[in-house]
C-alpha cells in the first residue's frame, strides 16, 4: 500500500516542503530503503524507527518498503524524518486506521525518535509550522519541547507530543494531544552592564546612544582598559524591545540554528554576538555543505560585536561588506541558494598602534595608523568612528554624576527617535538611508549645509562621507526631537569622523 506524510526540510532558516512517501509491497525479503538524498542521519533513520516500533510491540511492515523523500533533487539532513517516516510506514501497511490516515493526510510532522519511542526535539520547528500556515495544512505535530516555540506561529495548529505512542494516539482519535498555547514570557530588559556604570566617556556613551537611534555602525579605538567591551555591552540594554513580529523572527532563527535552549519558548530580547578573532568566514556570515546561520545572522536585529577589528584575517572583514549593506547574506551552493537575514548593529573595536596610549595627538594618530590596516570600503559602512582615550584616575574616583543618562532613560529617548523616523520614511532607519532619500527629506538648514561643504573641504574627508555626516545629523536631530537639522547637529555629526582624518 502506498502512504503519504507531509514534512519538511530545513534550508538555513527556511523550511520547504517535503513528501515522505512510503510504499509496502508485503512480498519479497524483509527490507527497508529510504531514497531521495537523504545523508547519513537520515539513512539511520530506520534503525530507530525498528526500535521504536519494537519498543511500541509493533514490528516493521513485512516485505519490500521503499521510503521516497520528495522532492528527490533536494539533499535531506537530520534525523527530524524520524517521526514521518515512522508514520508513514505504519500507514502503508495498515497499521493505522482510515481515520488515524485522514488525519494524518492534515498534518505535517516532524520530529526525532529516541529507541524507546520517545520523542526528541529538533531544529528549525518554527520554520516549519510558517510552512504548515504558509501550505494550508491544519495541524502540525511536533516534539512536545519544542511545541510552545512553533505555537508563536499564527493561524496554525500546533501539537506536541512526547511518543510515537501519543501521536498515534492523536491521530486514532483515542487519545487527542492538547494543543500547544502561544505563550511569550514577558521579562524585562536585561541593563547590566548600565549606561550610569560607564566613567569619564561621555562622548562614547552618546555615539553609543546616537548608534542605537539610527541604527549606524560604530568603531571604537582606543587603548586597552578604556571600556570599550564595556560600552559595546550597554548597547542591547538601550536598543526598544522587539516587536511581536521580531520575536518570531528571532525565535525562528534561533530554533533554525540549534540555539534555542530547551526551558525558552521565545527569544525576547535582542541578541549580542561577539565572535573571536579567530573566527572563520563561514563562522561569520554561514555556510558549509548545508548551509547553518553564522554570527551575522545569529546578531540579526541585534548587535555583532567584533572586538580587536584589526586581528580578523581580512578576507574575513571583507565579507561583511555585502551583508552590512543589503540585510542579507546570499550562500550558493551547487545544489541551492540561501539566503540568511543579517540586519545586525556592527560595533567594532581596536587598539591604537602608537604605543603612546595616554591621549592626545599621539593617540589619534595611533588609532589612525589602526584604521589604515582596515579596507576602505569596510570603513565606508561605519559610520561613526570615535577615539575612546584612557580615563584619568580622577574621573574613576569621583562621586557619580546625577546628570549621566541610564540605560532606560536612554532607552526611551531612543524608541522616540525610531518613531520619529518610522512616521517620515517608513521601516528604514536614518543608517540605511540613500542619498536620494535624504535629499527627499530635506530640512537641512543653509547654515548646517554651508558647515557639512566646509568640513569636506577643510578636513579632505571622500564624497561619501557627504551621505555619512548627513544621516548621522539626522539622528542627532531626532534625538533632540528636532525637525530641521541644524549647524549644532551637523558640528556633532562631523565631530564622529575625525578619525577618517589623517594625522
């Protein structure tokens, strides 16, 4: 008899449809071939389906059996075939009955089989149950760990189940499995380290809090123990909570990557990465035969901190470019072409290379001499550059200014700012406006302009930093709940790339 199971298979952080069919002759040797490039975890999967039928009292069907995962030019990976391809073995030889195979005919399911025929989790779930809504498929049965995470998917059924013994319960009607609740656990905004924790850098802290506003790229030089880790730290905690939308956006990465523990059902906060040096290109931006999420997709709608900038091989740095500049990292591979989300916060740092690391004319040269081992079309994309000096010992030991804004006084300020842009221009934040955006928007007074052409000019900086110190004005602007961009907001914004100033 011929059966047929709707799954998935898992494509970076997409799921695409998958048919697990199975035909069972009932004559011939008693044998079991999967086909349809499956790779080897998908070829084991009947070793565990034996046992876990055996462990139900069930044997596997008699005969020749022949499992197809379709489409059959797709390669498929993992054990998630586990479940389905139990299922549809029991429904090819008649095992289940007509309405445990209705049933079954609405589903689609996915999920690993432990040899006692328990139920495992697996990746990408969420993916998944976006493909059962996106499909029309009514239901989705999952492992029950991973089932609250795949509820966070509207419009879509979604069970858990702890055995293969309570799925086919379900399907029976004998036992109907609960359904699996939407639930996103509302905590709050994790602001340690704070921005009141931070001494003497108070012209960090506020490209800080202008990098969030905007959503522009920052790079911080500075001699080691001036706080910069410290800084880049607070970021998160001054970055407006994700929507509902993002959080299902992040939770589907997340669970596309393997990343999302056991006890969360949802990933509420936004993420910070902070690779080493060490990384490889394929750790940064993803790859591999299939291809998994690196850092800039595991950063996505978050910060990616990469600390010590200048010791990234740099043909690594240099596949940032792309992604930073579009929100997307495109993989191909022989087989496929994946595309992974990278909509990240870059916030970089380094150290000077001038051994006078005091301040000063010799500091900014020595960060200056840093920024030569960094591409230039690398540093086109950040937008603020900003020197972090060493802090006196009078500055650690003085009393706490009241005056020094917290991170959730930040905060706030900050997600006024993003409403301010979202009700002139839309979901693109002033750090991803083009020229001809800006041009549009206008409201850059005469005398703001006349200092934005002498600076170019007087300072040597490129064209495109015409565009640069023009969207880092407009953020200042917005921060001061300001409609016109004025002499002031341009001075600040000029002020941020000194250090593409030669010594």
């Amino acid at each position: 008899m011929h059966a047929v199971v709707e799954s998935a298979v898992l494509q970076g952080v997409d799921a695409i449809a998958c048919r697990v069919e199975a035909r069972v002759t009932g004559t011939g040797r008693d044998i079991t071939r999967i086909v349809g490039l499956p790779d080897a975890a998908v070829r084991e999967s009947v070793e565990r389906v034996h046992a876990a039928l055996s462990a139900l009292g069930l044997s596997m069907p008699r005969g020749r059996t022949t499992i197809n995962l379709a489409p059959a030019d797709l390669r498929k990976e993992g054990p998630a075939f586990d479940l389905p391809i139990a299922l549809a073995m029991l429904a090819g030889a008649k095992v289940l009955g007509p309405q445990a195979r209705k049933c079954l005919s609405r589903c689609l399911v996915a999920g690993e089989l432990a040899l006692d025929g328990g139920l495992r989790p697996m990746r990408g779930v969420v993916s998944m149950a976006d493909l059962a809504r996106r499909t029309h498929c009514a239901q989705i049965i999952v492992p029950l760990e991973v089932a609250s995470a795949a509820a966070l998917v509207p419009g879509i059924e979604v069970y858990g189940a702890d055995s293969l013994a309570a799925v086919v319960g379900h399907l029976s009607g004998a036992k109907p499995l609960p359904r699996a609740q939407r639930v996103i656990a509302s905590s709050e905004i994790c602001a340690d380290p704070d921005l009141r924790d931070i001494r003497g850098q108070a012209l960090a802290s506020r490209a800080l809090r202008i990098a969030a506003a905007g959503w522009h790229n920052l790079l911080m030089c500075g001699p080691p123990g001036t706080g910069k880790t410290t800084l880049a730290r607070c970021l998160p905690g001054i970055l407006p909570p994700p929507s509902a939308e993002a959080v299902l956006e992040l939770t589907r990465i997340a669970s596309a990557a393997g990343t999302l523990g056991s006890d969360v059902s949802a990933v509420t906060h936004r993420p910070f990465r902070a690779p080493h040096h060490t990384a490889s290109g394929a750790a940064i931006v993803g790859g591999g035969a299939m291809p998994r999420p690196g850092e800039l997709t595991l950063a996505h709608m978050g910060v990616l901190f990469l600390d010590e900038l200048a010791e990234f091989p740099r043909h690594v740095l240099e596949t940032l470019r792309q992604p930073l500049e579009q929100d997307e990292v495109v993989v191909a591979r022989a087989g496929a072409t994946v595309r992974f989300p990278t909509r990240v916060l870059l916030v970089a740092a380094m150290n000077p290379t001038c051994r006078g690391s005091r301040g000063g004319q010799r500091s900014r040269a020595g960060a200056v001499g840093s920024l030569r081992s960094i591409s230039g079309p690398l540093l086109d994309r950040i937008d603020l550059q900003i020197d972090v000096p060493q802090v006196s010992v009078e500055a650690l030991d003085a009393p706490q200014d009241p005056e020094i804004v917290d991170s959730a006084s930040a905060r706030s300020r900050i997600a006024a700012a993003w409403r301010q842009q979202a009700k002139r221009q839309g979901c693109v934040p002033n750090g991803r406006l083009s020229g001809r955006q800006l041009d549009a928007i206008g409201d850059v007074q005469p005398a703001a302009r006349t200092l934005l052409v002498d600076a170019l000019k007087r300072l040597d900086l490129s064209a495109r930093a015409w565009d640069r110190l023009r969207r880092v004005a407009r953020t200042v602007a917005d921060l001061e709940e300001s409609k016109e961009v004025t002499e002031t907001h341009m001075a600040e914004a000029v002020q941020y790339r000194m250090l593409a100033v030669g010594p």
